[in-house]
C-alpha cells in the first residue's frame, strides 16, 4: 500500500475456511480514528451479512 493510504478489510468465511473478503481503502489525510474504527466496524457487518446471504443461496438438503 502506498504511504498516506489507509485500508482495512474483513474475511467472509465459511466455517474455518476463507471463502473472500470485503475491503475499504481511503486516504489517511481524510480520516480519523473514530471514522477508521467506524469502517472496520462496517466492513466486519457487511462480511456477516453477505456471508448469511449466500448461506441462504446455497442448498439444502431434505431428509427422508
């Protein structure tokens, strides 16, 4: 990453295996701590519901 750049990221998984990620990066000059904490606290919400979303995409099996 290049200086004065300011990124972060979170890991969708699928049980212990990492199945992509969801990234931010912004200028660091335009952010402060509270807006870099507030988007990594965005990034890990946005990686839960995308993954329940594709949870609910994928098939399931019927018994019986």
């Amino acid at each position: 990453m290049d200086a004065g750049i300011w990124g972060a990221s979170a890991l969708l998984r699928d049980g212990s295996e990492a199945v992509g990620a969801i990234g931010v990066v912004k200028p660091l000059f335009r952010l402060d701590s509270d807006q870099r904490a507030e988007i990594i606290a965005l990034a890990r919400a946005a990686a839960t519901s995308v993954r329940a979303a594709l949870h609910r995409l994928e098939p399931h099996s019927e018994s019986g």
